[in-house]
C-alpha cells in the first residue's frame, strides 16, 4: 500500500510538470522505482484521460498507467498547490521551435507555477529541449522572486 501523502519524505516526492510523451513515462518508471509522483499538467482533458488510465502514448500501456494509479503513488493533477513539498521536480513542458529558436514560454510559465511550492534545496531538472543554460536564464528569476515573496510574507 502507498504512504499516506504527508509521511512522504521529500526526497520520494517528485513533481513532473508536463505529462506528454516525455513526463507521463518518466512519471511511470518514477512510481515503478519507489516515488511518489504529481503529475501537474494544465490540460484538463489530458488530466482527466489520465485519471481514467487512457494513455496518450504508447510507450505507457494503459495497465502499467492504471496500475500507477491504483498504487496511490501518481496522482495526475491541474492544481499547482498539489506540487508543495516536492524534493524534485522535473519539466517536461513544449518547447516547438519558432524561428529557428526553441519557444520558451511554456518553460517560463511552469517555472513560475513551480516556484512558489519548492522547499530549500529541493533538486529542478529540465528535460524540455531548449539551448544551454536555459535553466538558470529562464528557471532562475521565477525561484529567486517566489523566495523573495515568502520572505516578505513571513514564509
Ligand atoms: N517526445 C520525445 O521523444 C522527446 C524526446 C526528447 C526531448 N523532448 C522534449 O521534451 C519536451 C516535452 O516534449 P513532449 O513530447 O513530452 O511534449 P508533449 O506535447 O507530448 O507534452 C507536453 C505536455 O506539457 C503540458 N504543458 C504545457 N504547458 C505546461 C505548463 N506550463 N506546465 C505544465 N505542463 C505544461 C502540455 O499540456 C502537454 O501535456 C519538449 O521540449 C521536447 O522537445 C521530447
């Protein structure tokens, strides 16, 4: 049986931000290996198939998503505030190229959705395509305002 969310040590609680070819068998193998996995992803439809162990890809046969899911450790999710207490987090999220240059945006965008739920010292891989150092350049400003923010509210 899966540990009840809060005895969870952050370490074995991982977020995945972006549920596509790449996040969902990432997710996947991350519960298969022992973590428990938040599979934020802002489509809902793509959230609720799911939820329902419809896999978009078949990489991930849909018996190895449901038994994912009826194992309690992944929990596909919309909701931004289901990432706190997460000890790693990986992005997964689009980058098409436009104009010859990766589109960042959707980088920038999970980035500010993540940062304000990141504990100290908590571990940010980007998995999305993109060029070097995207991770600090893009990542960096979204962690260094959200700690900027809890400091100023007493957090
Ligand atoms: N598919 C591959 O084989 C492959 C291989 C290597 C690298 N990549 C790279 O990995 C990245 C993801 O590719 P993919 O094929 O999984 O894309 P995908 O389109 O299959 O999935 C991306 C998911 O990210 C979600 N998303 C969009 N904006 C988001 C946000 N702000 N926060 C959270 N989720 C968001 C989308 O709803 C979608 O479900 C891309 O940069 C791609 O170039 C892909």
């Amino acid at each position: 049986m899966a540990d009840s969310p809060s005895t969870i040590p952050s370490a074995r609680r991982t977020a995945i931000l972006g549920q596509g070819y790449v996040g969902l068998p990432l997710a996947v193998q991350a519960v298969r290996a022992g973590h428990h996995v938040i599979g934020f992803d802002p489509d809902a439809q793509r959230v609720k198939r799911l939820r329902a162990a419809e896999s978009p890809t078949p990489d991930v046969p849909d018996d190895q998503l449901a038994s994912a899911l009826t194992s309690g450790a992944y929990t596909p999710t919309t909701r931004p505030d289901a990432l706190a207490g997460c000890g790693i987090a990986v992005i997964a999220v689009p980058t098409p190229l436009r104009g010859g240059a990766p589109d960042v945006s959707a980088i920038r965008c999970a980035a500010r959705t993540l940062a304000p739920h990141l504990r100290p010292g908590a571990l940010v891989v980007l998995e999305s395509t993109t060029y070097p150092g995207t991770t600090e350049e893009v990542t960096r400003p979204a962690r260094t305002s959200a700690m900027a923010h809890a400091r100023n509210s007493g957090g």
